[in-house]
C-alpha cells in the first residue's frame, strides 16, 4: 500500500513502507524526454541529466556528488527517456536523508560551469560514437526512425553530435526553467521508511524550490506513411535486426493483451520465438520481442542478429511466429505465460528500487497508479478469444517496419517479405 501526498510547491510525494528490508530507494521523476524537444534542442533533457552530476552549489564537484553516495555504500545515477527523466539513489536505510539531499542538491542546485558543460559535450558525442559502433544499438534507433517519421519519437533520445555541438547553457537553463517544476516532478521513495517523517523531511529539503507553472506541450503523434524497410550496409559479423510494428499507448485499455501477446512471442527462453529461431532452427543466439507504450502510441517490436546468408530465412521464420499469434492460443501456453507474467512483477517487487520505480513511473506518466494486484487481476482475466482479437486488430501486415544493419544487402527485397 502506497500513500500520496501533493506538497505546498506542487511536488507529488508516493511512498511505500517496506518494513523487512534494509534499504532506501528514492526516484525523482521530471515529466520531460526528447520528445518535449524543438529540432534544435535535440538532446538536451539527456545533456541536462548528465550535467548535473557535474558539480552543484552545495557539493561543486562530480566528485564529492558520487562519494556523498558511494562512501556510504549506496547507488546514485539518472536516465533519460522519451517522455520522462529519473534521477535516483539507492542506500542503507540509515542514510536515507543524505540521499534525499543529494538528489534534491542535484535538481535544485546545479550550477552547470560553463567548463563543465564542455567537457560533458565530448563525453555525450563519443557516447553517441558508442552507439553507432554498436550495431544492436544503432538497429534499434533505425527502427524508431522508421515507426515515428519525422517525429520527435523517432530520434535518438542524446540527440545528433550537430546538436549537441550547438547547445548552449542559456539553452539548457531555459529548459530547466520551462521543465523542471515541482509541478512537473514526482518523488517516489520505498524503503524501510515511515510516511510522516518522510513528507516532514521533504518538504524542509524542497523548501527552496518553489511552485512555478511548468511550461509542457509536445508534438501529439498522428500516424504516417513513410518507408517500410530501412538498410544500413556496416562491416559486421551478424545481420541485426529490428522488426516493428505499431503498438498501443500507456493509457490504451488494450494494452496488458499486448503484453501478453509479448510475453507468448518472445519474452525468456521458452517463448516462441526462443524455442523456435533459436532451439529449433538454429539462427540466433539472441532473439526477443518488447512492448513499449508511451502517451499516445507505442510499439511491438522484435530484435535479433542472424548470420546475413541467413537474414531472408529468419525473417520468414520470425513472420511465421507473428502469424501464429493470430490463431487461438493453447490453454496451457496461455497459463504459463500469465504465470511468467506475474512472477516476473512479483519478483521484482522484492526490490525497494523496482516498487519506487513501479509508484514513479505511472504517477509521472499516467497520474494514475495501479497496483500490482490490479495489473495481475487484468491479466488473469484475459482470455484466449480476446487474445486473438488483440491480435488480429494489432497485426496488420501494411503496418510491418524493418531496420537492419548489415555488412551486405539481401538478393531479394525485403518489402516483399513484409506480410502474413
């Protein structure tokens, strides 16, 4: 059982008492991603997340930031995303207000030194190097570059290195302005915690942090035509691959059939795609599906490197699985991938991080939580014949994307591929 408080400044407080266990994990969730960014800003929520383990008011190096955490044994990072960013610590419960100061020093105190700014430049640019050398990563940017054309939604969350060159810190600090309101954020904290004093410690630690009316609006996502196949020739070993399509977003009443459906088609080694590309034919030693679902749209999409003779051959396997999705599934599949399914959340809510993150993520997004036992009733309801409903509906042959990476081009098109 979670609690919820709104404090004076407009920030959202979610806690949960996890007496049995010995730590602390705080989530400070911004409601911003890349695609809150103009063109020109392309990059900077994730530039901002890294810059401001650079040095703050109150601790002026990234030094002394990680020692406030690592010297006492805890964990302390951040992450960017789409829609949201997370800055997050993990401790000891008995350092539980150094972490809380921490992280508000970070959000609140950021001084963003010009020299600083510099040297993370070249930081983000050679992590944008990394992924373009990594052929599974550059894939799955390829892929978002083909389900969302033109969007916001379809570019790399760090940007370009054009327009991480080009950003400046009157840039940053305007965004910061515009997006990093109390109004706009979430504080998610589970733990060995008592709700009173933590609402008490928080509000003296935002004190400073005052009630502004965040400025939010993105681009909404509007389905378009655009290319179905996207091939970049690389020097690899493998073929990578991304196959798409078109999912349902965080707030669709659709959604956990979706995930079902991932659950049956690739998620763990006894999915199908597992038992057949791999088990059975041979092809990959890597293959799965995810689910991802945002504010208005989402994705299915199925990731795998193949040997590039063997490209043309697994995709048809792949295609095969995604056409079996459509006839009724057995009821004994049916009940293991639901119990896969629960006992995949349950375990993690062993974890004070998971459980801040599970209050976090969906109070940010949505502004409504469910609990696990609402999302494990929603799924224990589904039925076979609703299955393949969600799946005729989903699996529309003209909706299919591809992107691969790969050291040759296959000898036939891969367009012609692309149907049940």
């Amino acid at each position: 059982m979670y609690q919820k408080v709104t404090l004076d400044n407009g920030l959202r407080l979610l806690t949960e008492s996890m007496p049995h266990t010995r730590s602390v994990s705080l989530g400070l969730y911004i409601g911003t991603g890349s695609r809150y960014e103009t063109g020109t800003e392309a990059g900077i929520s994730h530039f901002i997340e890294h810059v401001g383990f650079k040095g703050t008011r109150k601790r002026p190096t990234a030094a002394e930031i990680c020692t406030a955490i690592e010297g006492v044994g805890g964990i302390i990072n951040a992450g960017t995303d789409k829609e949201l960013t997370i800055y997050w610590c993990k401790v000891a419960q008995s350092h539980f207000a150094r972490a809380l100061d921490v992280l508000v020093d970070i959000i609140t105190g950021s001084v963003f030194d010009p020299a600083e700014i510099e040297k993370e430049r070249n930081v983000i640019i050679e992590e944008i190097n990394m992924s373009l050398d990594s052929p599974s990563q550059r894939v799955s940017l390829l892929i978002d570059e083909i389900l969302w054309p033109g969007h916001p939604m379809g570019r790399d969350i760090a940007g370009s290195k054009e327009t991480v060159s080009a950003m400046t810190r009157q840039m940053m600090l305007d965004y910061l302005d515009r997006q990093y309101q109390p109004g706009n954020a979430v504080l998610s904290i589970a733990g060995n915690i008592r709700h009173e004093e933590v609402v008490d410690a928080v509000s003296r630690a935002t004190s400073d942090w005052k009630k502004r009316q965040p400025s939010l609006s993105f681009v909404p996502y509007r389905e378009t035509a655009g290319r179905r196949v996207l091939i970049e020739k690389r020097d690899t070993e493998q073929a990578h691959l991304c196959l798409a399509l078109p999912g349902l977003s965080i707030i669709h009443p659709e959604r956990f059939k979706l995930d079902l459906l991932n659950v049956i088609l690739g998620e763990g080694m006894s999915s199908r795609l597992f038992s057949e590309i791999r088990d059975r034919l041979g092809l990959a030693y890597s293959i799965q599906s995810y689910a991802e679902h945002f504010l208005d749209t989402g994705a299915l999409t199925i990731s795998a490197g193949v040997d590039p003779k063997q490209l043309v051959v697994a995709l048809q396997a792949v295609l095969r699985e995604l056409t079996r999705l459509k006839e009724p599934v057995p009821e004994e599949e049916l009940t293991k991938a639901k119990e896969l399914f629960k006992g995949r959340i349950w375990l993690r809510m062993e974890d004070s991080r998971s459980v801040s993150g599970w209050l976090g993520g969906q109070e940010i997004l949505t502004g409504k939580i469910l609990s696990v036992d609402d999302v494990i009733g929603i799924i224990e309801g589904i039925t076979a014949l609703e299955l393949q409903r969600a799946a005729e509906a989903l699996l529309i042959p003209e909706k299919l994307r591809l992107a691969v990476v790969s050291s040759s081009y296959p000898e036939r098109p891969l367009e012609d591929l692309l149907h049940f």
